[in-house]
C-alpha cells in the first residue's frame, strides 16, 4: 500500500490481529483479514442464508445475492447460472417454470406467449396470431375486419351467413334499408304486391290471406263495390262505407238518388235499386197515385 509498517502493526482493521504473510483484504483504504471481512461485508446467500465468502462467486440480482451452487429454480431446481431467468414475488424461475406458472395464456389454445410471438387484443382477451380465428370457418382473421358475437368473434361473411338478417322473399342479406312486414324482413324491391308485383315500400297497402296487395289490386280482386258508382269499397286509410242488406256505397255516394241528399245517419227509404230520402219518397209515392 506504499506505506511502511512494523511486522506487529500491520494488523486486521476489526480484531488488530496481525496481517504478517496472512491474506487479507482491502475496504476503504483499510486492511481486513479474512474471517472479520467476511464478517462484517460479505453478503449473505438468499437460498441457503450463509455468507458468501471471497472464495465464492457472489451472483446477484435486485440486491439478492446467491452462492453460485444456490442459484437455481424455484421449482425445479436447475442451475440458472448463465441460464434465462424470471423474477416472480422475490423469487427466480427458469424460463420454462416461469412461463408454465406465470406466462399469459392464449384465450384459443391456452399455450402461453413466448418472447416473440405476435399477440392479438380484444375486450380483454388476447390470441395467438394463428389462434384468432373466426368461430364458424376457423380461419385466421389477422388484420381483416371481424364482427363479435357473445364471446365468439366472426368474420365478416361468416356473421352475414349465420346471423345477418335476410329477405323473407329472397333469402338474401338486407345491407340496408328493408321494411318489415307481419314480423318478418324484407328488400324495399321484394316487397311486392303479390298480384301485379309493384313496389309496396311507402305505398298503401293491404293484406290477404296473409299477402300483400296493392290498394288498386285488392279492389280489383277483394274488395265489396259501391252500389252507387260500382267503384272498390277498400276501407283503406280509414275510408267509411255503408251497408244496407247485400248493398254497399261509400259515404260519399250513399245520397238521396232523387234530390242527392246525403243519407249517412240519417233515415231512408228504398224503391228498388235506389235509395230516397223520406220527403222525396213521399213525394214518389203521390206522384204515383194522382
């Protein structure tokens, strides 16, 4: 140390015992023997809880320290020196142990994620790339867009097969738009009359035997005819009509047939195909008699 001392004073910083051909140690510019150094500053082995003497290989990791022959796995055992290793609440694994106890998991296949791999993420759940497949096909959905569905996710053509809402007339997928029809969905260009096959979407309509008709078609084909004009009584958008017998008019034609009175609440007389109000089937009936 570039300093002259007599053989007696050369002596242990901590027991002065004398240093004279012994090993010894240098700590803050002062020496140590052996026994007091290994005392006072060596560190002391996590796993077997001795201290780690200057013959030893100290191997630390996050102030732990370890005798070269203690570091192993947590679980296994292994030797990890020059060895991957993990740290898991204060103590290390090797890499396997590591993975098989604490890797996340792919929610498809339940293997872990090696360093690496490419993870895919959604609402909490994450896959392997190969993992994230659409539930129906079972092919890799990747960066494709997908569409979720309780906890299955599906590409898109997969969920228009199984799940997309199709035409009641033409079975194929409503895109956009569609009315709907007795609870059932239908194309705006399906949705027809069932006699002359004219769009019905924003038309008036009606229905028999549960198909739909045009209000000119229904009339044509259904609907009572005013004894008065011979016109379709239809009923549709709420239009009244009466009925006297086997006859029927519309509230507008339902008139005195002499003096075209409207009859409607009020009471009439009927001489044969006609209707008349009572004054003028009164005056009828004296007209004949005279």
């Amino acid at each position: 140390m570039n300093k002259d001392w007599h053989s007696d004073h050369f002596c242990c910083w901590q027991c002065d015992q004398t240093l004279t051909g012994q090993r010894y140690i240098m700590r803050d510019e002062q020496p140590y023997c052996i026994k007091c150094y290994e005392d006072v500053f060596a560190n002391q082995c996590d796993e077997c809880a001795k201290p780690i003497g200057i013959d030893s290989k100290d191997l630390s990791y996050k102030d732990k320290h370890w005798h070269e022959h203690c570091f192993l796995c947590s679980m296994c055992k292994i030797s990890l020196v020059d060895m991957p290793f993990g740290s898991k609440n204060d103590r290390i694994f090797c890499s396997n142990c590591y993975d098989q106890a604490f890797a996340t998991r792919c929610d498809g296949c339940n293997e872990i994620f090696r360093a690496g791999m490419k993870k895919m993420e959604y609402k909490g759940k994450q896959w392997h790339d190969k993992c994230f497949c659409c539930a129906h096909c079972k092919l890799a959905i990747g960066t494709k867009s997908f569409i979720p569905k309780n906890d299955d996710v599906f590409c898109g053509p997969c969920y228009e097969e199984k799940f997309a809402t199709r035409c009641s007339k033409c079975k194929k997928v409503i895109t956009a738009g569609g009315v709907t029809y007795k609870n059932e969905p239908w194309h705006r260009e399906c949705f027809c009359c069932t006699n002359c096959n004219s769009s019905l979407a924003g038309q008036r309509f009606t229905s028999k035997d549960e198909k739909p008709y045009c209000a000119n078609c229904y009339g044509d084909l259904f609907a009572k005819r005013c004894n008065a004009c011979t016109k379709p009584i239809t009923g549709i958008g709420g239009a009244k009509f009466i009925s006297f017998e086997d006859r029927h008019w519309h509230n507008d034609c339902f008139i005195c047939a002499q003096c075209t009175t409207s009859l409607v609440g009020k009471g009439f007389i009927t001489d044969g195909h006609e209707i008349l109000c009572p004054e003028c089937a009164k005056a009828r009936l004296m007209a004949a008699n005279s």
